[in-house]
C-alpha cells in the first residue's frame, strides 16, 4: 500500500481554451504538512476544487488514499475523509462554538436537534477537547458573532476536524488576523499536523516560514518548484516568476533578501 494520500498526476484543467492547471504533477505523503504557495493565477483554488470535487478534471486524475476521485461527487469525497476549510470562516454566527461543533460532530442531527437535546457523554468528551485544542473553551457558550475573526477561523478549523477528516484543505487562515492570532493558528495547524495531513495555501511568508515542512510553488497552473522555505526562496526559477528577472550569481545573497521582499509584498495584495 502507497504511503502516499494524495497523488496527481497529469492534471490539467481547461475552461474555455484558458489551462487554469497545466500538465500539473503532485504529491504528498500520509501525516504531512505541505504549504502551497504561488501569484495570483497561479491555480491555487483549482488546484483545492479538483481534490475536493467541485471542478473535474480535464485530463489527468487525483487519487486520494489509491481511489481515483474523478467519478465522485463532492460530498462522497468528504465522506472518504477530505475536508476544506475556505477563506471566510462558515459557521452558525447564531449558536455558541460548543453548538457549532456539536453540529459538526454530527452533521445528522441538524440545528433543532442539537439545541434541544443534549449529545451523549461520549461526544461532549470530544466537543471538550476540541474547545480546548482550538482554544475557545472560555467562550463555549457564547454567541459565534461576538468571536473576534481569528477566534471564528479557529471555529472552523475545529469544525472541520470534529468531521475526523484524513486531510484537511486549508484556504489563507490568516488573512485578515492580527499578529498574536496568525502565530495561535500556526500553533495550532502544527499540532493537529501531528495527527492529520494537511495542505495549507497561503500568502504571508512570516507565517508560512513559521509552519512550512515542505513548500511547493504553483505557476501558471503547474508545480514550478518543491523544497524547503529557504530553497524555494533560493530558487533561480521562483525569482524569476516574481520578480521578473533571473537570478545573478554574483549578488544571490541580495536577490533571495528582493525576492523575500517581493514575495511578501505580492502576497500581502492578494
């Protein structure tokens, strides 16, 4: 059996004559943290709406766990243990974060249901813990809408993990957080790293160095380069794409320093 969960191979995705992925091969293994970054139009939100189901493949496949996704829907992907956690967090502003993962935990009941009677012993355990690990077991019981933007992010990310994904898709979970609230999330994408795999896209560098294990650069819909923080920032290629001018040999301190800068400059647009 693969030690691999997720493999792409081939892919490309066509709209309209335009290749949003082109020729694009990729891979991770089972219980790792991988950090996609790349400029806008890179192919980074189709790169997450093919492994989840929501656009198709023109040519090529993803193939999660060995199973080739390309015959199923998106709520079977989500069953077979994919979950995505989008840019703005989605969830109930009405009901308190303990409500929110007691709906998560059982996606079943519906809302009526989880305000009107109480869950067994055995899930409250795991809301528990869930409220500890995303670090709202101070606020449990109030409402969602009074949580601060970080604090919902947080919210979500508990959600998705309360659904016992495999792999977590998680969208830029620091845009828009303040600084103490972008280090939190770090902190706690790196411990839940420890028990699920995870593919995180993001723009701000800062937080990427703080996280990333491995770092794979999209460019115009195929993987330009994989490495370390430091190689990517390093890579003669990946100056080029942002700055727009080769590497010089002679002052390559001055140009990874340049392409840093420009790097976070670009990203903090987007």
């Amino acid at each position: 059996m693969s030690d691999k969960i997720l493999e792409i191979e081939n892919l490309t995705v066509s709209f309209d004559g335009f290749k949003a992925l082109n020729n694009l091969n990729f891979s991770m293994d089972t219980g790792e943290l991988r950090v996609i970054i790349g400029p806008n139009g890179a192919g980074k939100t189709t790169f997450l709406d093919i492994i989840t189901g929501k656009t198709k493949p023109t040519e090529g496949q993803v193939r999660f766990k060995g199973r080739n996704l390309r015959s199923y829907s998106e709520h079977q992907i989500a069953q077979m243990g994919i979950g995505r956690k989008f840019q703005t967090p989605r969830v109930y502003l009405n009901l308190s974060p303990r409500e929110n993962l007691e709906i998560a935990c059982n996606p079943h009941k519906g809302v009526f249901p989880t305000l009107f009677k109480r869950p067994p012993s055995a899930e409250r355990r795991t809301i528990a813990g869930l409220l500890e690990t995303i670090g709202l077991i101070h606020k449990a019981d109030m409402k969602a809408n009074l949580l601060s933007h970080g604090e919902k992010q947080w919210l979500e990310i508990g959600m998705l993990v309360a659904q016992s994904p495999d792999l977590l898709l998680v969208d830029e979970p620091v845009a828009g957080l303040t600084d103490e609230e972008t280090e939190r999330t770090g902190e706690l994408l790196l411990s839940l790293a420890e028990s699920h795999s995870i593919i995180v896209i993001e723009h701000d560098m800062e937080f990427v160095r703080q996280i990333a294990r491995q770092v794979t650069v999209l460019h115009q819909g195929s993987v330009l380069c994989e490495g370390t923080i430091d190689e990517v920032q390093s890579d003669p290629q990946v100056i080029e794409v942002y700055l727009g001018q080769p590497l010089h040999d002679t002052d390559a301190h001055s140009d990874h320093q340049t392409l840093q800068t420009a790097i976070e400059g670009v990203t903090a647009i987007q």
